[in-house]
C-alpha cells in the first residue's frame, strides 16, 4: 500500500471523527474524555486528528520505499481498516443512540408542556371554581339577610294581625251592642206604632159618632172647624210617622182615607140616609212606604226645577194602570223621573156604594232644589 492509500485512510478517520464530534453536545469533547476499547484506537484518532497540523514537511524515508516496508504497511493497513471499521460501527450506534436521546428528551419537554398547559387549566379552573365559591357565599349571604328580613316581615304581620283580630273582637262586640239597642228601638218603635194604631181606632169610633150626630156639629160649625183643623194636622203627621215605619195594615189604610172623606164631605150623611150615615163612596189614597221621586242628577247641576201633575189610572186592586202627563213641568228629565217614582206606587183601592171600583186621580209632583240639598 502507498502512502496516497495512507493518506485516504486517514482522511476518512479524521471525517468520521469530524461527524461524531458534531452530534454531540454543545460542549466540545477532547479525545481524552472519549472512551475507546483500546490505546491503539485512541492513538489513530489522535493521529487523524492532528493530521496536516504540523508544520515539519513530510519527507519519505528510504525505508517507506523498500519492499519489506510494504508488507509491513499492508499489514498495518489492514488492522487500521478493521479499527475504521469498528469506530464507524461505533459512530453509527452513538449517532443512533444520540438520535434516540434527543428524541426522548423531545418528547419529555413536549410532555413538560402538556403538563404546564394541563397545570395552567387547572389553575384556572381552580381559579373559576374560587370565584365561584365566593360568588355562592355572597348569595348565600345575602340569601340569610333576605330570610332574615322575611322572619322580620311575617313577625310584624303576625302583630298587626293580631292587633287586626283584637280590633275585630272589640268591633264585634260594638255591633252586638248596637244590635241590641237597635232592637230596643224597633220594640218602642213598634210600641209606638200599635199607639197609633189605637189612636186611629178611637179616631175612627169619634168619626162614626161625628157622622151620627152630623146635625149638631153643623150647627156648632164654627166650634167644629177648629176641631177638624186640628184632627187634619193630627192625621198628617200620623201619615208621617207611617211612612216612616212602613208597618200600616191595608184595613186601617182604608179607614183613615173614609175618615179623610168624611171630613171633607160632612153633609154626605144627609144625602143618603138609607144607608145608615155609613160612608159608602172613598177616593184612592197612597199607601205608605211607597218610594219618594228621585231627583235626578243632571237636573240638579243644571239648576232645574218644577211641578208636574199626573192622571193616574188606578184599578180596583189599588194598583197604577196608567200614567198621563196633565201638566208637564217644562223639563222632560223631572217628568220621566216623575213617572218612573209613581210607576210603584201603591194604593188604597177606590169604594163606590161599597165595592172597589178603577179610578183616576190626579197626583202632583213637586222638584225643588232645596229639598233635594236638604
């Protein structure tokens, strides 16, 4: 072998130490710290190494050029390719072992970051949770303040419901009370009434004697007058209180109204004397208790007044029939309120030779602003 063969051989060592020293670690490694399997391999790549680093020329000897250096040189030759060879196995698996490793510690940083991507969901979530918790214990306080005014609330309308009943006990017992003296009341009141009731009756009886005894009173006429003045005033405020009361009997409506007529036809006792000087002929008369005419309201705010006067047809049950207007009052709301009120009325039927009979009668009405104030 020729010293170019040499030359190429230590070329390739030197490039196969070039490749192995970059993929190592950033730190550059110095041939000592490397470990081989022998000294010769050391001394070769310490040789490929300083290859071209000297400054003495080569020059070749005169025993390079014999031929029992060459064998030698085969020899040596050889054994070197054999080195070769096993470093560039060596340089493959280390390269090959330096790929695996990067490539691990590629996947435990990626792995670093899942795990810090992972760490920092966490914290966030821990973080929402956090808010999340103190969000739920400010409802939750406010939640016990708001139970807290509700308990409050409910106590004090407990206490004003309780107030409210003892209020109601109290009024319970005033109308009870009330009650009571408004029975006393309709007890006198009836007392009252059955009073009257009596009073009529012994007017009556004095009116069936006055009519016997027609001749005399005509002749103290002047004495009777005053008398009948003041038996009217009598019956008109008897009539009062009888509205008043609404508790008349229709027989004892039917005697005031022939003693009312016998007051204002004495001689009709003359007239017929077959009949005994009993009254046989008596108007219609309203009964008590029936409904006083309604004032309307446009007619008081527009200030109107007037008299109405109604023909009222009346059959001989005593009951309205028929309505006509004889004198209207100027205003058409006062007469329709004016027939609307006399529509349900009631009264004492009509007597003609003892028998009631259908009639008509003249009822006036009368509007007056001052009335409807009071």
């Amino acid at each position: 072998m020729n010293r170019s063969s040499w030359v190429a051989l230590v070329g390739s060592a030197f490039a196969h130490a070039a490749v192995l020293s970059l993929w190592s670690t950033p730190t550059p490694l110095t041939p000592s710290e490397l470990h081989f399997s022998s000294d010769v391999e050391a001394v070769i790549l310490e040789a490929s190494s300083d290859a071209g680093d000297t400054s003495v020329r080569s020059i070749a000897t005169a025993e390079s050029l014999s031929g029992a250096s060459d064998d030698a040189s085969q020899l040596e030759v050889k054994r070197l390719t054999e080195i070769t060879d096993q470093l560039n196995a060596k340089l493959r698996k280390e390269i090959e072992q330096r790929r695996s490793d990067r490539a691990r510690y590629e996947q435990v940083a990626a792995d670093y970051e899942s795990e810090k991507i992972a760490a920092q969901s966490a914290r966030a979530e821990l973080e929402s949770e956090q808010y999340r918790a103190a969000t739920l214990a400010t409802q939750l306080t406010d939640t016990l303040v708001l139970l807290e005014e509700t308990q409050k609330d409910n106590d004090r309308r407990e206490a004003l419901a309780q107030d409210r009943l003892q209020l109601s006990a109290h009024r319970i017992e005033a109308l009870q009370r009330a009650l009571t003296d408004t029975r006393n009341q309709s007890d006198e009141l009836l007392a009252r009434n059955q009073k009257w009731a009596d009073a009529f009756q012994a007017l009556s009886m004095t009116a069936t004697q006055a009519a016997s005894q027609n001749r005399a009173l005509r002749e103290a006429a002047s004495v009777q007058s005053a008398a009948f003045a003041d038996i009217k005033t009598q019956n008109d405020s008897l009539h009062v209180e009888l509205e008043q009361l609404k508790h008349e009997l229709l027989q004892l409506e039917t005697r005031t109204a022939a003693l009312l007529q016998a007051q204002d036809a004495p001689a009709t006792s003359e007239v017929q004397p077959s009949t005994g000087n009993a009254l046989s002929d008596v108007q219609p008369m309203p009964v008590a208790g029936n409904p006083k005419p309604i004032y309307p309201r446009l007619a008081i705010k527009q200030g109107l007044e007037g008299n109405v006067a109604l023909n009222v047809s009346i059959s001989e049950l005593g009951r309205v029939a028929h309505i006509a207007i004889l004198r209207p009052s100027g205003s058409k709301i006062l007469d329709e309120a004016a027939i609307q009120s006399v529509q349900q009325w009631q009264f004492t039927p009509a007597y003609r030779d003892g028998q009631p009979t259908a009639t008509v009668t003249t009822i006036p009405i009368q509007f007056r602003l001052i009335d409807a104030r009071g």
